[in-house]
C-alpha cells in the first residue's frame, strides 16, 4: 500500500480538482414536466447555450444520486453522539497541566500528604 501512497497523493486531489471543475463549467438546467432541473456533467450546447441533449428517468436519478448525500435521521445522531462520547473522553481522562500529576510512593497524588 505504501508504494500506491505517493501515487494518491497526486491523483485524489486532481481527482477533486477536476470533479470541481466540471460542476463549475458544466452546470445546465433541464425542465421537465414543469420541474427544473439542475445538475452538471460535460455537454455540447447549441447556437443559444441551451443543453443540445435530453435525458430519461433513469439518467435523471442516477445523476441525483451521485451528486446528493443521503443519511438517515438516526446514523447522523448516532454519529454526532460517538463524537461527543469521543470528546468527552477525552476532556475527562487528559489532564489539563501535567505538573499536576506526581508520583508519590509509586501512586499518583494529587493532594499533599498529611501533616503529622
């Protein structure tokens, strides 16, 4: 995996940089039923700069599919909730100032050892 590592490093953000790209220079509308409709992939437009294609239900769900991410209600919950136990725990057994932590007879101390 490693050897594929450096190879990544340059193609993923191309990758993004590219996707980036086509919504930007893409980005065209199609009304349908009364229904507008806007999604972006490359084209060839006509003299007016209207789309020169159609597409069918199909295409039409499939193009809002990938371009829409789609969670449900209780793993978004789920999620935020393993975030804040994880923040929390953290919060909650790392100390804020280290100096704080002493080794007294091999435990840690917090206090000072009682005065006889």
């Amino acid at each position: 995996m490693d050897k594929y590592r450096k190879y990544l490093k340059v193609l993923l953000p191309s990758l993004f940089i590219a996707y980036l790209g086509c919504l930007i220079a893409f980005t065209h509308v199609h009304i349908v039923n009364g229904v507008t409709i806007v999604h972006s992939h490359p084209y060839q437009k006509t003299g007016d700069g209207r789309p020169d294609h159609e597409h069918n239900y199909a295409e039409f769900q499939l193009l809002h599919q990938l371009s829409t991410l789609q969670i449900a209600g209780i793993a978004f919950i789920a999620i935020l909730l393993a975030a804040l136990f994880a923040y929390v725990h953290i919060l909650s057994f790392a100390p804020v100032y280290l100096d704080y932590i002493i080794p007294f007879r091999g435990k840690i101390a917090l206090r000072a050892p009682p005065q006889s």
